[in-house]
C-alpha cells in the first residue's frame, strides 16, 4: 500500500491519502425514442490502491454503464450524465476538460473489455496495436514500441512472444486474447484497471489461468481493480468488497465473506439461493420471480419491489436509501450498506 | 428406468479439411467427434460438460442428423436412425426434439409466437389436425408459463428468459420422447436461470421426457443430471453418475475442470486446492497421439503418447470410484474439492 502511496504522491506533486476513484451520486441517462432511459441512478462507490471491488449485477443493472461513465467512453449523445462526480484522486474527472481527460484514459486508468475479438482490430497485428499504446501516449519510435509490446506479452505470459509479436488477433486462441487486452491494460502502468466480464467468453480452465494472472500483476502493481461481472463464483474468488446492482442503483456493499455469509438485501440474498446446492439436489432451485424492470419504466419506491418476497406498502412509495448496517446492539458493521427497509430482518433470514 | 431409449455406439463426426479449388483434395480432417459411445434411458437426464471445441455441440446435431455421421450408429429404441433421410427420418425426428443456446437468434423475428411453436404441426400435421392448432399452441404457452394471449405477440417483445420458454414450447410441440438442450440457459441472468432449469425438471415429470443437457457451468449440470459425461477434444474421457464424477473423479481432465470451477464461496479461497492447466486445447483437426489430454496432463508418462486409454470400468478401483474413466492412470484424488 504505501509504494502506491509514494508513486502516486510524487506523480500528483502532492501526497494524496483518500481513494482512488471515488464515485459520487452518478446518474446516467439514455435519449431513446420511447422515452429516457435511466440507466444509471445515484451510484457511489470507491476504490483505493491494490482494493478489488467487484461490481456485481445482471444485464441491464447498469454496471457497464457506470465504467463506461468513469471511463469516458460513453457516447454523448444519446447518454447524459445529469448529475453526480466521479473523482480520479479527488479531482472530479467530469469537470475536465477533453484533452485533460484523456491523459487519464490509458495513463492512469484502463480498460479491459470481454470480448477481446471485437475489441481488437482484426486487420492490425497485435504488436501494432500493442505498440500504439506508446507511440500515442510517449511518443516513441515504431521499433522501440515493437520492443515495449514484446516485453508486455512476456509479462503476460505469451509463449514464444518474439515470434507471435506480428501475429493478428484471429490467430489467437480466446484466452491469449484477454492476455493481450490484459497486456494493452498494462501498458502504460495504470493506478486502476476496469475489468468488464473480462473472463465470461473464456472457459473455466483458461478463466483460471486468467483470473490468477490479473490478480498476480494487480498485487505486482499494487493497481486498484474494479471487477464487473455477473458470475458469484469469479466474485468469491478475487473480491475484497463487492457492490451489488439493481436497476441502476447500489442496493448493498459489503466486505465479500460477509455479503455470502449474511446478505442484507433480498435481491442478493435471491441470487446467492438460486445456486444450485449440493443438498437441493432433485429439489426445485429457488427462483426470484419475475424479470428484472424495464429501465424506461423503473417502479416506483424499491425498484426490486415486484419480485421481492419481503415487499410492503413502504417498499411501493418511498425509494430507500442506502442504509448503514448494523448489528443488532448498534455495532456498526464496516462497509456494510443495504438499501432495504427490512436490513435487519434480510440479515436474520438465514 | 432401465430401458435404453437412445444408443451411441462408436459415433464419429470429421469435417474433411480441403485444399484447392477445382480438384479439392482432402488434406485432413477435424476430428470433431471421434468415436463416442454411450446411451440413454428412458426418463434420465444425461449431462455432458466440456469446453468449447470439445465436440459437444456437433454431437447433438449429429443426434439430432441434422449432421451426417462419418460412421457409428446412433440407435433411437434400437433402430439405428444415423443413416436414416426422407420420410423415414421425419418420422423419427418426431421424436428427437431440440433446445438451443441463444433464444435471441433461434426465434426468427418475424414470425409470431404462434406460427413459431405452431410450425413443427406443419410439418408433422397428423399430431394436431389444422383446426386444433391455436388451442395446441396456447396449451403449450400455458404448459411452458407463459400467458396463453400472448400468441399473436412478435420474439422481439419477450424477455430473454421468456423467449427461452418460447424455444422450450417449440421443443415439446410434437411431444417427443427425447429433447436436447445445448446449453439452453447460459443466455440467461442469474436470477432467470433458475426459473428455466425448474420449468424443464417439471415438464420431464410431466411428459417422461428423457433430456441429454449439454453445458459448461458444471453446478447447474450437477442440478439437474442424473448421470454426467466429460468430453475432450471429441472424445468422452469420463462418464457416471453426479456422485462419482463430481465427488470420485478418476480423470485428470474431469478433476482439472472440478477444481477450475469458480465457487460461490469466499471461505473456500484458501483451503481450495485448484488445478491451472497450462495451455490451450489443441487442434482437433490434429490431435496429440494416444491420450488427447497429455499436452496438459501433469500424470503424462511415456505410455500415454503411444497408446489411447479406453473408456472403461478401471479394475484397480472400487467402490463409486469405478465408473468408465479413459485414463491409463485412473485414480482419485484426494482432497478433492467439493
């Protein structure tokens, strides 16, 4: 933690203690011909130095929308960000201008997408596209990006990475592939990397493979890393604190053994009891009923409202906030948030 | 239960790999299937799990003759029906129904959702005369969940986890004995998983279905199977029941993938013992000699290049740990996560 610190802090001019990147009220909306899709609606979270976050949701929760936010690569139009910050080491990126914002982009934060084939461009090699990332960012001569890319595949463990620099991306199996994304992520020594499902396309056993990589050179680097997925086993795996979403809104974070051991909202408690068990075996699996809402049309109060088992007249008028968690003598559980009426009974349940 | 209503006995499935334009000249083949047997009984779900390549996609289409087998004998109630085409294999087509992956390119946009579960009636009228079939179809919307006014409604108005009750409907329209699933919820959320995998359990109470579920995500496999197969690089390396494959594993593959399987529980990151296999499958169109898993098998010894391990009942093992296992090492590891 504190090499971060010191590497940052001498970048920034002056040392910076808080989180990385710390999001704020962030709303995201889309222009659509039926009417505004609200998205994203009021997310905030933070990350430091060498923290995984996992962003947990399912299509259409409006976790994507959120990176693609801090990211700066939402197409505007059709989306619009209303309202909300997102500070990069407490300077609020969507005050910046474009070309301020783009020395971060890259630089300080990068991206790794899941489907590495539409990512890459398949008439490039992959040294090229590599060595693209130091020719735009430093300025330096194809033959030495050439180098630079060579050596990016050796950390990101590509056999015979000499031979394969000029190599096109359809001559890659998958899991080489995300390598090479992990690779251009790299590239420039990011402070934090945004990883969207980066192991949904990949098999289990090269997922492995891949997942162990990320975490290794995220230690190396001490980087902050924000994992989107809607997999609660990848999640369990890598995740030191997890926000789970829900029709564009954070219903609950908490520390990760503590999310599995005792969920505070009924839509996490919902998916953590519909994974098949060994002991259901033959029993039927629990279902949250229902489809998750039409973003053009959220429901009024608690959006999981319809499907939830728990639901009141409270849940259909009023929206919860993103209650603090406690313990039932006050104790504060730390990190922990829900935003149900009913935490306390949600936490009993089990 | 003891019946055996489907036989694969030997199948073989090579996509010849050509060179040339006008006198194309067979260069090699991809392997894909390359001689599978087992069978399936009457009322039983069989899983197959694998990566991708591996072959099991092309070995339901091969069931289904949708693909011509190379050679093997594919035996429906004990006719072989591989080699089957015209009117002999509508008939038997009947019978053998399919579930596919993605509900959002197996419904054809333009077609109402009645004429997309109605249309199987076209082509097998006699099993619901012309009058009957509005009633046949909202029957099967009711059958599958789905409100039975919605027949006039278009693919493009459903959800995907509604749309994959619709393929679900279209699968049972001509009451077939059989219906493969080629990873019929990996499409979907999480939380519409499990509405999917409960709807097929309770039609196969209902109707005797018996179901071969091809998938990758092994928990959901274990759910649902009562019998599990393995396959690598078109062959099957392992294949029993839920309790010895996944508890009593004797295949290096079968164990790899176990230990591979992400799970669901922060506890377990520590104590879990995982086995990272290096490197990719190979090529099907050029496979490894003898065993098709020693590039990656840390048991690889000399023997295992020269000789292909059979899929057979190991006779130094006993006890749930011998079931058909293709290794020449077979064994069960201990520690074996659970």
């Amino acid at each position: 933690m504190n090499t971060a610190v010191d590497r940052t802090g001498r970048e920034a001019g002056t040392p910076y203690q808080g989180p990385l990147l710390d999001v704020r009220d962030l709303h995201v909306e889309f222009v659509t011909r039926d009417g505004v899709a609200r998205a994203v609606n009021g997310v905030n979270y933070s990350v430091r130095a060498g923290e995984t976050l996992a962003v947990l949701g399912e299509s259409g929760s409006g976790k994507s929308v959120t990176a693609q936010a801090v990211m700066g690569i939402l197409d505007m139009p059709p989306a619009r960000i209303p309202r909300g910050e997102i500070r990069f080491r407490g300077r609020d990126m969507l005050k910046m201008g474009k070309d301020e914002r783009r020395r971060i982009r890259g630089r300080k934060i990068a991206m790794i997408f899941q489907d590495a084939l539409s990512a890459l461009n398949p008439v490039l090699s992959v040294g090229f596209q590599l060595g693209e990332m130091f020719r735009a960012h430093h300025g330096v001569s194809r033959a030495e990006a050439r180098t630079k890319a060579v050596e990016l595949m050796e950390r990101v463990r590509i056999p015979a990475a000499k031979e394969r620099v000029n190599d096109y991306p359809h001559q890659f199996s998958g899991g080489m592939r995300q390598r090479i994304m992990i690779a251009m992520a790299l590239a420039l020594e990011p402070d934090l990397i945004i990883a969207d499902e980066p192991t949904t396309a990949l098999d289990v056993t090269v997922q492995a493979q891949v997942m162990d990589l990320l975490a290794e050179l995220q230690a190396e680097y001490n980087m902050g890393l924000i994992l989107i997925t809607h997999d609660l086993g990848v999640v369990a795996d890598v995740a030191d604190k997890i926000a789970v979403m829900y029709a564009g809104r954070i219903v609950e974070t908490a520390p990760v053994h503590e999310l599995y051991a005792r969920p505070a909202h009924p839509y996490t408690r919902g998916l953590l009891d519909s994974i098949p068990r060994l002991d259901q075996k033959g029993q039927e699996l629990y279902a949250i009923k229902g489809l998750p809402p039409n973003l053009l049309r959220i429901p009024p109060g608690c959006a999981f409202n319809p499907r939830c088992p728990r639901a009141q007249d409270v849940c259909r008028a009023e929206v919860p906030e993103l209650f603090p968690v406690a313990e039932d003598d006050g104790t504060p559980l730390e990190g922990r948030r829900s935003a149900c009426f009913f935490w306390k009974e949600t936490l009993h349940d089990r | 239960m003891a019946e055996n209503i489907l036989e694969v006995k030997d199948l073989v499935k090579h996509y010849p790999l050509t060179q040339g334009v006008l006198f194309k000249k067979q260069v090699g083949a991809v392997k894909a299937v390359d001689g599978i047997s087992f069978e399936l009984k009457k009322g039983e779900t069989l899983g197959i799990v694998g990566e991708s390549g591996c072959g099991k996609s092309t070995l339901a289409k091969v069931l289904m003759n949708l693909e011509r087998a190379t050679s093997g004998q594919v035996l429906f109630k004990g006719e072989d029906i591989s080699q089957l085409s015209g009117g002999a294999l509508k008939a038997v087509r009947r019978n053998i129904q399919m579930v596919f992956q993605d509900p959002y390119t197996s419904l054809n946009p333009r077609m109402t959702v009645g004429d997309i579960i109605g249309e199987p009636f076209e082509i097998h009228p006699e099993v619901a005369p012309k009058g009957d079939r509005r009633k046949a179809v909202q029957d099967l919307l009711d059958v599958v969940g789905l409100n039975p006014e919605y027949i006039n409604r278009y693919p493009h108005q459903f959800s995907g986890g509604q749309r994959q009750r619709i393929g679900i409907a279209r699968g049972l329209a001509l009451k077939p004995e059989i219906i493969i699933c080629d990873e019929p919820v990996s499409a979907l959320d999480v939380s519409v998983q499990a509405q999917v995998i409960n709807l097929l359990e309770q039609l196969q109470g209902e109707f005797g279905l018996s179901y071969m579920f091809i998938a990758h995500d092994l928990s959901i496999v274990r759910h649902i199977s009562d019998r599990v197969g393995v396959m690598y690089l078109g062959k099957m390396v392992e294949i029993g029941s839920d309790e010895q494959i996944y508890d009593n594993a004797t295949h290096p593959y079968t164990q790899a993938l176990l230990s591979a399987v992400p799970v669901p529980d922060p506890t377990a990151r520590e104590s879990r013992e995982r086995i990272i296999l290096s490197g990719d499958i190979p090529s099907p169109a050029n496979p490894p000699s003898g065993c098709r898993f020693r590039t990656r098998c840390w048991k690889a010894q000399e023997r295992c290049s020269e000789e292909i391990p059979l899929l057979a009942i190991p006779t130094t093992l006993e006890g749930p740990a011998a079931h058909e296992s293709a290794c020449h090492f077979p064994e069960v590891r201990e520690s074996a996560a659970a």
